[in-house]
C-alpha cells in the first residue's frame, strides 16, 4: 500500500485547516476567519483502499511579536521536518508579499517533494493568479501547482491524487478507525477557543487560552468547568460581555459542539482568569499546550 506523512503549511488564514478537515472529512481543526486561529500541529488521518495519508495541520507562519509565536512557527517548522510531502498553502487572491517571503526564507522545504497549493482561487483574478504563480516558479522550480478551494472542495481530490503519487509503498502507520491524534480535553478546549474567536474581535482572540480546571466524567450530565485565560482586566470585562452575556452566548454555542463530540448532555461553566503577559511566560505556555518540545 502506500503511505506517509504530508506537511500543511502556509501563512495564517490561507485554508490549511479548512483543507485538512475537507480531506478527512472531519472537523478535526478548528477554523474561524480570524488569523492565527491554529496553534497546535494537528494530525488528520485519510483512508482509502491501499492507501494512508497522515496529515500534519501546522500552525499559520508568521513574524511572532511574543514568545506563543515563536512557538507556534517552531512546531510548524519542526513539522516540515522527515515529512513525504509538504503542501505550501498560499491564498490565490493576494499578491507575492513579505509574509510569503519569510516562510519562503525561514522553511527547509526545498529538498521535500512540494505541492504549493494556490486556495481560494475562487477569490482571485485570473491575471493576477498568474504573477503570483511565477513567482513561486522561480522559488520551486520542481514543485506541482494546483489551484483549490478548501471552503466548497474544489480539487480537492485531485489534490490526494497527486499526494498518492508522491507517496512511496509503506504500512498503515494508524488503525483506521483513527481520525486525529488529539484527545477530547484539546478538542473541547479548542471548541470554546473557536466560539471566542468567532464572537470576538481581533486583539482579544489573540490573547486567550482555554484550561480545563476539572471534569465530572461521572456526573449525569457530565460536568465541565473550564477557564478562559486572558492578559489583562479590560479583555476579562469583554469577554464577560455586558450583564454577562458575552460569556453566556460563548458557553451555550460551546456546549452545542461539545455535546456533539461526546454524544451526551453536558453543563459547562466558564470562568474568566486574567494572567497577565501568559504569552511570554515559558511556564503558562507548557500549562496551556503551547510549549514546543522537540
Ligand atoms: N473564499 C474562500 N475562503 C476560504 C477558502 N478556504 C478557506 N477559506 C476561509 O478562510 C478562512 C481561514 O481558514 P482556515 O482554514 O482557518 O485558515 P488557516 O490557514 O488554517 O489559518 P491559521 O490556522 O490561522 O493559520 C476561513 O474563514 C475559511 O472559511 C477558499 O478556498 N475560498
Ligand atoms: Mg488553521
């Protein structure tokens, strides 16, 4: 059969989330229109006969201003390490910029079989497409191009034929029956990260952690008491919301997805934290999942 391992990398808010989830066709990434909405690699797994393709969803590469960036580049770069493939995953509809520039300077990329795959092509001129194509021509001249849509999944599955040809013969690394590597607390942690970032403008989205504090695995409903982390008092007073019911809205749109992961009736209390500069903390970034270890 033929297996192996496919780095998704890019700038943030390219489609690198929105892909994996269309190929394994689970929401096993969160994905909201806001930047840096990844912060973990994310393993999905796709299965078909004779074939197993493991995906590492990275977190966008950008130039970090705390330390929860550099971190966040560092898993993206170590995952493009020992990889089969690497998909470089850049948004049609915007022109060759100092943000590609830097992934082009700063990812090992050149010897892995490459894939740049131009997403949201269904955003982008014609014209334009075309400059923005022999530029990464000049940078990859061996790389294959396809053009995508992540959000309708538009090539998507020529996008695996390509990979499959890329793959060489190997064993199936995971049961099949294995979609991701992650376990329920990170996605029900994720889960309220997302409803945050969905309700929340761009400063505040930034600077929250999620922590469970404590689950009731046998209480009926099950309980969940998790914490919401942010940086200073004014963020708190937003994310509480007027009367409360910033917060209320967050946990009631929460608690809808997380009963769906776990198929049962939950209660799910959130409480605000502030911990000021969390970001630049080593010790609140190994707490939150955030630390990367080689
Ligand atoms: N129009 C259009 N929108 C897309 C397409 N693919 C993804 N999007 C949207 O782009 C936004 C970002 O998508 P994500 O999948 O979260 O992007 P990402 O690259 O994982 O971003 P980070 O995790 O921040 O690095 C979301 O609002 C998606 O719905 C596409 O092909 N066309
Ligand atoms: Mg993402």
């Amino acid at each position: 059969m033929k297996s192996g391992f496919v780095a998704i990398l890019g700038r943030p808010n390219v489609g690198k989330s929105t892909i994996i989830n269309r190929i394994v066709k689970h929401h096993v990434s969160i994905v909201t229109e806001k930047s840096q909405t990844t912060r973990n690699n994310i393993i999905g797994i796709y299965n078909a006969k004779d074939t197993q393709i493991v995906f590492l969803d990275t977190p966008g590469i950008h130039k970090p201003k705390q330390q929860l960036g550099k971190e966040m580049n560092n898993m993206a770069y170590s995952a493009a390490h020992d990889v089969d493939v690497a998909l470089l995953v850049v948004d049609a509809s915007k022109p060759f910029g100092l943000g590609d520039q830097f992934i082009v300077d700063h990812l090992d990329i050149h010897k892995t079989p490459l894939i740049v795959v131009f997403n949201k092509i269904d955003l982008a001129r014609l014209d334009e497409t075309e400059e923005l194509k022999a530029t990464y021509r000049e940078i990859f001249p061996k790389a294959n191009f396809i053009d995508t849509v992540g959000l309708d999944g538009f090539n998507i599955d020529e996008l695996i034929k390509r990979i499959v040809n890329l793959l060489p013969e190997g064993p199936a690394y995971y049961p099949v029956e294995m979609i991701t590597d992650k376990d329920e607390i990170f996605q029900i942690k994720e889960i309220i990260r997302e409803k945050i970032l969905k309700q929340l403008r761009e400063e505040v989205p930034h600077s929250i952690a999620i922590f469970i504090d404590h689950i009731e695995w046998e209480h009926k409903p099950l309980q969940i008491f998790a914490s919401i982390i942010v940086e200073k008092e004014s963020q708190k007073a937003i994310v509480i919301g007027a009367g409360g019911r910033m917060i209320k809205e967050i946990g009631s749109r929460a608690r809808v997805d997380i009963e769906r992961l776990l198929n049962k009736h939950i209660f799910l209390e959130l409480q605000v934290k502030v911990v000021p500069d969390w970001r630049n903390e080593p010790k609140a970034l190994k707490t939150y999942g955030y630390k990367y270890e080689k």
